[in-house]
C-alpha cells in the first residue's frame, strides 16, 4: 500500500488510511511500536485512524505486554503529536 501511495498522484490529503491494532500488541509500548511501525510501512506521516481491533487476545501465543487502556493511552498521544488523525476501537461489546 505504501509504494503504491507513494508512486501515485493522488496528493496524500485525498487519501484516507485506517488501520487497526491488532490484539497481541496491546500495551502501551508495543502499541506505540505498532504505530510506529505502520507509518513506516505505508511511508506516511501519519494515519487518518486507527482503531483497536479487539479488546482482548483470545488466540495469542503469548499475552499481550498490556491492556486495551495502555494502547488507548499510546493513541491519545500518537493523535496529540498529529500522527493519527481519529482514534476509536471495533468489536468492543457494551460490557465494556
């Protein structure tokens, strides 16, 4: 997706990237890691949205670093040094 942004042109501010956290990497550090490591891959600046993918790792090998609460707070500042436009989550029941 990167290299096809990148060799588009489409200006970037027409383009609308969401992306989502995948559950292993709940936590505050591995979520900045994640962000990090999305920017990179699609060559941007920052992202649009992102939202976490589930609340908890059901299938994860090994437990995630943290909680869906340290990730949100890994976005909070990811949105505050502009890098992620919008922040949300998905599949979270009402329970929560």
């Amino acid at each position: 997706v990167g290299e096809a942004i990148a060799a588009s042109s489409v200006p970037r501010d027409e383009i609308f990237l969401q992306t989502k956290l995948m559950p292993r990497y709940l936590g505050y550090e591995s979520t900045k890691k994640a962000i990090q490591r999305s920017l990179d891959n699609l060559k941007v600046d920052y992202l649009d949205s992102l939202l976490i993918h589930f609340p908890h790792c059901h299938h994860c090998q090994t437990p995630p670093e943290g909680t869906w609460m340290d990730s949100w707070r890994a976005m909070e500042e990811a949105h505050s040094d502009n890098r992620i436009k919008a922040i949300g989550v998905s599949n979270f029941g009402v329970h929560l």
